[in-house]
C-alpha cells in the first residue's frame, strides 16, 4: 500500500521487498519447515502435475534465496526423516524438488540428498533381491522390510538409536537371515549396525466382525511392550 500500482517500476520494488525479507533467517527455515509440511500432508490428493505447479513457486521462493545454508540443513535433516519412516506422500516429488535445486544450485549443493535418495534406490532393490532368495522356511505370511542407510551421509547420529532390543524370534530369524545373506552378495568386511529404535511394526488384525479388514502401526518398542 506504500507504493503506488501505476508506477512502472512498482513490480520491481514489491521484488525487492520480497527478497529482502526472504533473507531474513527465520525464513530459510520456514521454506524448509513448508516444503515439508507439503511433502507429508498438502500433497495428499494432488494430481503430479498440481504437485509439480507447487514445487516450481517453492523454487521461485528458493532462488531469492542468499542464506541457502540454513535452508539445506534443516531440509537434509527433514528429508531424512521422511525417507526413513516412510512419512512422504510421493516419492517422485520428492526426486523432483532434488533435481530442481540441483539445477538452480549446482551439484555439491544436493550431494548428500541424492546419496539419501540412491540408498532408498538400493535397498529397494536389495530387498527384491533378499526376498528372491531367502530362507524357504520364514514364514510366508510375514513382510519383512528393512531400508539400508549409508552411515557417513544420513544427518542422523547412529548411536541414539542403537538400542539392543530382546526381538521376537519369528523377526530376529529375518534379521539374521538377511544379514547373513547381505554379506554373502556384498564384501565380507561389510557391517550392519541395526537401528531398530527407528523400526515400525504394521499389525493386520484379522479376526474382526463384518470381516473388515483393519491394521495399525508401532514403532517396535511399543510392540515389544505390547508383548509382554
């Protein structure tokens, strides 16, 4: 309202304020905190292309953008969050927004956010490979998944969440079988360090009325004490 709309370089003022404010601290963060409130719920019922009409205004707001390292921070550590517990609504927006920034800040900017992305990759393709030749004796009628992070680029400190856990018989024989045939495909000097603080467990109940399927989710501590 300071300015005066018929004014030709009025655009160009509103631009300036625009970025001005966008570099204030505050607000590297609050980008980073938006994209992932995007990520886990906005996007929910949005079709690709409305999805990637939003990504293309969070990079305008990104561009103007001069305290980038605040932002890439708080985004690596938000984004590692969401890939490892599985709380992202589209795995592909995820890998678009990545190119994108990529694009507008170079490689060595998104270095460890690819890294994060490539290990989900292959531990997809791990798991078909572990399922393809596991133990014929594991129950069939248990899913088990496990996702395979490399320790020096996931923004997360290992030992907070290696806590030894007493695991059921029926998931500690998964573990040590997919261990076991881990180091077989991949060098024998390969380690696996189990984070099973971040572990979820899906419980599908099956013994319901009217037949409706139904099933809830717990972290494995909570399902360890549910057991007892």
């Amino acid at each position: 309202e300071c300015f005066d709309k018929e004014n030709p370089e009025y655009n160009k003022y509103l631009f300036e304020i625009c970025k001005l404010s966008l570099n204030l601290k505050p607000y590297a963060r609050k980008l980073a905190n938006y994209i992932n409130e995007c990520m886990r719920i906005k996007f929910k019922g949005k079709t690709e292309e409305e999805i990637n009409d939003e990504l293309n205004l969070i990079i305008e707001l990104f561009i103007l953008l001069i305290n980038k390292i605040d932002f890439k921070v708080l985004f690596e550590k938000q984004l590692s969050e969401r890939l490892i517990k599985n709380v992202y609504l589209s795995l592909t927006a995820e890998k678009n927004l990545i190119l994108k920034i990529t694009k507008e800040a170079g490689r060595n900017y998104t270095s460890i956010m690819r890294e994060m992305i490539s290990d989900l990759d292959k531990s997809n393709k791990e798991m078909e490979e572990y399922n393809i030749q596991k133990n014929k004796s594991l129950p069939n009628d248990l899913k088990f998944k496990s996702i395979i992070i490399s320790q020096s680029v996931w923004p997360i400190n290992p030992m907070q969440y290696m806590t030894k856990m007493n695991l059921p018989p029926f998931l500690s024989s998964f573990v040590n079988d997919f261990e076991s045939r881990y180091k077989q495909r991949h060098s024998s000097h390969s380690q696996l360090f189990w984070l099973h603080k971040l572990s979820k467990v899906i419980i599908k109940y099956l013994c319901l009325k009217n037949n409706n399927n139904y099933e809830s989710q717990t972290t494995l501590l909570q399902y360890l004490i549910l057991n007892r």
